[in-house]
C-alpha cells in the first residue's frame, strides 16, 4: 500500500496504479462499479461516502488506506447518481 500511495502522490492514474498491483478484481483498473450505502464492508463504505468525486487522472483518494478485513483499500469516487 505504500508503494501504491508515494505512486498516486507522484502523479500517477489510479487506473494504472490499480492495474498493476491490485490483488483481486480491482487490476481491471480498480472499478467496483456503483454501489448503493450498505453493501460495502462498513470502513470502507464510511470512507467511500465521505470522499469527493474525482478522476482516475486527479484522484482525490483515500489517504491514508482503509483497512478492512479484506485488506488494505485506497478509495477514490468517480461519480455518485
């Protein structure tokens, strides 16, 4: 998680960064999808509500990660309906 966090800090997408060192379905660029409040592990969801919307080029993410009891998460939204 570090290496992912000093890469976003150096500009680098968060696509690309997901892609290459995600260790579940987020290597397809980090997409989970939409989500609706409730379906996410509860420290993740707090995170994920609580960001503002961003790009995957000027990500506005969660620093530092959230951990869960999957693991270590660095959240960004990229839109909310």
């Amino acid at each position: 998680m570090e290496t992912v966090l000093e890469r976003l800090a150096n500009g680098e997408k968060f696509d690309a960064v997901a892609r290459e060192l995600s260790e579940d379905k987020a290597r397809q660029g980090g997409s989970l999808g939409w989500k609706t409040r409730g379906s996410l592990l509860k420290a993740f969801e707090d995170a994920a509500y609580a960001l503002a919307v961003s790009t995957v080029d000027r990500p506005v993410y969660t620093n530092p990660a959230v951990k869960t009891s999957e693991g270590y998460h660095c959240i960004i939204v990229e839109g909310r309906k």
